[in-house]
C-alpha cells in the first residue's frame, strides 16, 4: 500500500473499544511482551491513566475513517519506548514501516534529542524486519527479546 494519505491520529477516551480489540487479537497477544488476555476494565483504566501523561504519545494510523494500527512511544523511566500493532486483516503489507516512520518523525519534532528504543521477540521475524526498514538498529540480544534504537 501506498503512502499516499495515511496519517496519525491521536488516540483519544473515545477510542476505548478499537484499542481494546486490536490489543486483544490473537496475533497481537502472542508476541506483546504481556501476552495475557487484556481484561476490559483494565484496559479502561490503563487507557484513562496513560492519556492524561504527557510523556505518552498513543496515534491510531488511518486512511480516510478506516484504522489500520495502533502505535505508541511513552517514557519508561528515561527512555522512550515504541510499541506498535497492525489490525490483523492489514498485516503484510508494510503498514507497520509506514506507521512507525510516521510516529518517529513526529516525536522527534516534538523532542528532537529523544532517544527511542523498541523490543521484539526475537521469532517475531516480521516485526525485527519492520523495525530494521524504519531506521531501527539492532543493540543487543537479552534471551528472547531483542532490542533496537532508532538512528536519526
């Protein structure tokens, strides 16, 4: 798919139910660092809280009013840290490059020295490619999760 008219949304309360659902996919679940089923009130006040930071940046990323994925980079501690999700009937089609190179953009005209970081599984071989197309380097190796930084 084409660049061409994808854009971020910020995720806002109204969006309760899609993040809700896109989290709780199957796919999703497996290779989230918490693969454990989302519970809906959890979800709601996770989602509550973590708008009202201002080190929390959540975008939906959409094409016309159609969601496609989520992502969002929060501080954790002193880092930032990206995590991201495709809607399952989107997946392969390098939305999740596109995403990510959208929100990095964005949080580096915001914060322009933020350093972001970013995990994946290390069998989520899809997810590494992704990370890697979007400037993401590879830094090391910790078990089963391998950690990347983004270059500017």
């Amino acid at each position: 798919m084409k660049n061409l008219n994808f854009y971020l949304s910020k995720v806002s309360d109204a969006d309760l139910n899609l993040t809700f659902n896109l989290a709780n996919e199957k796919v999703a679940r497996k290779w989230s660092l918490n693969p454990s089923k989302i519970k809906y009130l959890g979800h709601f006040r996770w989602l509550k809280k973590k708008l009202k930071k201002k080190d929390f940046h959540f975008w939906k990323l959409m094409k016309k009013s159609k969601c496609f994925g989520l992502v969002r980079i929060e501080k954790i501690k002193k880092k930032y840290e990206l995590s991201y999700l495709i809607s399952q009937k989107f997946r392969g089609k390098s939305l999740g490059s596109k995403m990510i190179n959208l929100a990095t953009k964005r949080i580096l005209r915001i914060k322009p020295k933020t350093k972001i970081f970013a995990k994946s599984f290390v069998k989520n071989i899809s997810s590494n490619k992704t990370l890697l197309k979007s400037n993401f380097i590879f830094v090391k190796k910790n078990k089963n999760i391998n950690l990347y930084v983004y270059k500017k």
